[in-house]
C-alpha cells in the first residue's frame, strides 16, 4: 500500500464521521428546542446500554466453567453498584471492565 492510499484510509472514515456529527445541527439547528422525543431517548439510553452490556456479558455463562462465572459475575456485580453509587456510565462501564480483566488475568 502506498502514501496516498493509506491518507486515503484515514481521510475518507474522518470525513464520514465528521458529517455524521454535523447532521443533527443540520436538521436541528442551533436554535430550536429539542424535542421530547429525543430528549427521552437521551434519558432512557444509559440504562439500554448497560441492560445490553449485562446481557451481553452473562449469555456465555456455562456450567463447566466456574472460575469464569465468578469472574463475570463479580465485574457485573461490580458494575451496577458502581452505576447505583456514581449514577455514571464512563465510570462504571470502565471500572467493571478494567475489574474483569484484573480478574482475567490474575486467574485466567
């Protein structure tokens, strides 16, 4: 691969993101209220990620793997208190994951 290949892999995926960060403001304006609708989708969605992240991380739970278990339980137990403590999703995500992969590598 050459230079302007890879200048091309990097510039092509920034300037998608940055036009899709830019719609919002484009549909929305910068003076207009945000609606209801979006402002509750704002509210409900911490709590879809982390049901989603919690679903995610116990549906490889098996019987045969103990040592697993504990360890992906105790990050989720982990994570939600942090959530109920801090009510603060970059915290809690992070301190389960970093947690789990103590645990991982302590006993994995």
């Amino acid at each position: 691969m050459n230079n302007y290949e890879i200048l091309l892999m990097i510039l092509v995926p920034a300037l998608v993101n940055i036009c899709l960060r830019a719609v919002p403001f484009v549909f929305l304006g910068r003076k207009k209220e945000v609606g209801a609708g979006i402002r509750n989708v704002g509210d409900m969605l911490p709590a879809a990620i982390m049901a989603t992240l919690v679903i995610y991380c116990i549906r490889s739970i098996t019987v045969s793997g103990m040592t697993d278990n504990i360890m992906t339980l105790t990050s989720v137990a982990v994570t939600s208190l942090l959530h109920i403590w801090k009510k603060n999703t970059i915290i809690s995500i992070s301190g389960g994951t970093i947690l789990y992969m103590v645990l991982v590598h302590i006993f994995g």
